[in-house]
C-alpha cells in the first residue's frame, strides 16, 4: 500500500506542493480505480494542508458537475455548468481563486463556513471537460497563484496520466 509521507515539517507552501506533487505521481496509478485515485488525491491534499475545510471533486456528467470523491462537510451534490465558483470554473475552463465568496456573484452556499475558494477545472487529453477540483478554506484569501500553479499542474498530472 502507498502511503503520504508527512509534510508537517516543511514551512512553505510551495515546498509542501513540491513534495505533494512528487507523492501524487507515485501515490496514483492507471491501475487503480478512477474514484479511489480520486479519493486519494483528496485525502492526500487534505492532510497536507491545514487551510483546507474541504476538498473534492465534481465530475461532469448529463451536462452538470455532480458531487464526486471529497473530504469535509456534506456537499452539494449537483452544480450546473455556469453556476456558482465551480460551474464558472467548468464553463470558463480557467481556474478561479476567489478570496472572499460573500462577494462572488451567484456564489453557491454549500458550506456556511466557507470563505475562500480554488477551483481547477480538469480537461482531459481529447479536450472534453472532465470536472473540477475544488478546494476551501474557514478563512479569506487562503488561496494564490502558488495554489493554483501546483493544483494546476496536479489536475493536468491527472488528465494526461491517469485518465488516458
């Protein structure tokens, strides 16, 4: 069984990405299941960082993102493509930070505590869209363009490596 070595003793944000990104190439394999990669994925991002009150996925399915593999609070379980931060995410295909959602327009409340959001849309080899990761924080501006550059390069990790 693979296991995530402990991140705890780095100080950086980037150095804990740097180490994340390694033990994700090693941790997920084509041979394993889409949704234990998934689960995971998000249990390894989860430990990892303290600034996360949830992480997971929602995968596009019947033209909607729907509630996949995630570690937190009970969630949403459907989003439409266009609302909230994650279908923005999914129909722009660009990631979004957002540093206080009271002030996103349409934001969706799944969670009251929420405060700061990353979204990552994941678009896999032949273009099409796969889902999103989605990422929050009980506090304000938690995420940057660190966050989004490793979370980035780990949803492209992903789409290239994993779901071939």
């Amino acid at each position: 069984m693979k296991e995530i070595v402990s991140t705890e003793h780095i100080e950086s944000e980037e150095g804990k990405y740097k180490l994340l990104l390694k033990q994700v190439k090693e941790l997920l394999s084509t041979d394993d299941d889409e949704l234990s990669n998934l689960s995971n994925l998000t249990a390894a991002i989860n430990q990892t960082f303290d600034k996360v009150s949830w992480v997971g996925f929602y995968l596009f399915k019947d033209k909607k993102l729907i509630l996949g593999p995630f570690q937190g609070k009970v969630a949403c379980t459907e989003i439409e493509i266009g609302k909230g931060v994650c279908g923005t995410a999914a129909e722009k295909r660009e990631t979004i930070i957002v540093e206080d959602v009271n002030k996103f327009p349409g934001h969706i409340f799944c969670d009251a505590d929420s405060k700061s959001e990353i979204v990552v849309p994941i678009i896999k080899s032949d273009g099409l869209l796969y889902g999103v990761l989605d990422l929050d924080s009980s506090e304000y501006n938690s995420f940057n363009n660190v966050d989004k550059q490793y979370l980035e390069e780990i949803c492209k990790f992903l789409a290239k490596e994993i779901f071939t």
